[in-house]
C-alpha cells in the first residue's frame, strides 16, 4: 500500500500568513488522485481538494493544491480564522485507499 | 444538501459485535458508492470498507477483512456495517462517507456524516 507522510506535524501561523503543507508517497500517485481534507475538533474531515489542485465545491479559492508523482502540497493564501484546523492528504489511485497522519496548523 | 447520520454504535466487550447504521438523505442515494472511515481517538483516518451503488463491488481494509460486512438497502437509504469478533484496536469514531463514484468505487470521499462512536473495552 502506498504510505503518505505529511510534514510538518504542527504549523504555527498567525491569521494573514501563507500556509504551505506537504505531503510526500511511499510511491507514484497514479494520476494524480490526492485529496486534501480539512478536520476541525469535534467535526468530520471535510474535503478540500481533489485530484490534486480541484477545489471542491464550496471551498474557497484561497486554498489550492499542486504537485504530481510522488510530492504534494496544499496551500493557504492567507489563514482565516476558521482555518485552523487538521488537514489530511489521502489517496485514492490505488487500493487501499490511504491517509497521511496529518498536520495541525494552529494559531501562534 | 446531503445528510448521513450514523448510528448503532456504543460500547461492547472484545469479541462482541455491533451493526452500524447509516441513514442518507438530500440525494440520489442508490447511484452512488458509498464508504465507512474510521477514526481511533486522538489518531488519523483510516480506510475501512466500500461498496459500489448496486452492491457489485464490496472491499475492506485488510484490519477488518473477515470480521466486517458492509451493506446497503437502497430502498431504505441506508449503509450498513457489521462488525463481529470486535478487538480493543477497533476502537474509534466511525463515519460514512459519500464516493465520487457510481457503479464502481472510486475512494474519494465527498461527504461525510457526523460519525458514531464504538468503544470495545471490557
């Protein structure tokens, strides 16, 4: 199974700043199926993004993904109150589908 | 809008079982694939079974293979997932997901239900 290992573990950001996560695979994405999902305390993942850089409906154009192969990243323009939060990366090209152990951005 | 309500779970002892229930509403439930997620405490996601929209296409994590069954009744809007031979280590928090696919999987999740929680302990 193809093994993601986001980095950093925690963020530290203040509300204005860029946040730019990464995400690398154990092995190539096959074409480029990554989502991006976003969890806050007590709530349910929430997609973000899907096939690497799709935004899904209803997420704000502040947040975009890139990368292909084996390396991805999820970026925010600038961090929103209500984006402080879990993000996970996950993929879905090869079976079984699977997560990273995700990163925390929290409030510095 | 979609709505996904889980429910059935709760606590049983190692080596019980448990059905979980979930309950779709705001679309086409029967075209679409559908998926369970879990989540232990203070820990990740990870994949636990899928099911294709007319039931053709059944997987599971290799964790839960032989222990778990995931069914659906698209007359009933309802996923179902029976969990037998329960460990400490199923522990979690499980969800119901929406899939992008129809007739076939796809592992992308777009919607998700607000989970139930199933704690094995004696």
């Amino acid at each position: 199974e193809i093994v993601l290992t986001q980095s950093p573990g925690t963020l530290s950001l203040s509300p204005g700043e860029r946040a730019t996560l990464s995400c690398r695979a154990s092995q190539s994405v096959s074409t480029s199926y990554l989502a991006w999902y976003q969890q806050k305390p007590g709530q349910a993942p929430r997609l973000l993004i899907y096939g690497a850089s799709s935004r899904a409906t209803g997420i704000p154009d502040r947040f975009s993904g890139s990368g292909s192969g084996t390396d991805f990243t999820l970026t925010v323009s600038r961090l929103e109150p209500e984006d402080f939060a879990v993000y996970y990366c996950q993929q879905y090209g090869s079976s079984p589908p699977t997560f990273g152990q995700g990163t925390k951005v929290e409030i510095k | 809008e979609v709505q996904l309500v889980e429910s059935g779970g709760g606590l049983v002892k190692p080596g019980g079982s448990l059905r979980l229930s979930c309950a779709a509403s705001g679309f086409t439930f029967s075209i679409y694939s559908m998926n369970w997620v879990r989540q232990a405490p203070g820990k990740g996601l990870e994949w636990v079974s899928s099911i294709s929209s007319s039931s053709t296409y059944i997987y599971y994590a290799d964790s839960v293979k032989g222990r778990f069954t995931v069914s659906r009744d698209n007359a009933k809007n309802s996923l179902y997932l029976q969990m037998n031979s329960l460990r400490a280590e199923d522990t979690a928090v499980y969800y119901c997901a929406t899939d992008r696919g129809r007739t076939v999987v796809s592992g992308l999740f777009d919607s998700w239900g607000q989970g139930t929680l199933v704690t094995v302990s004696s």
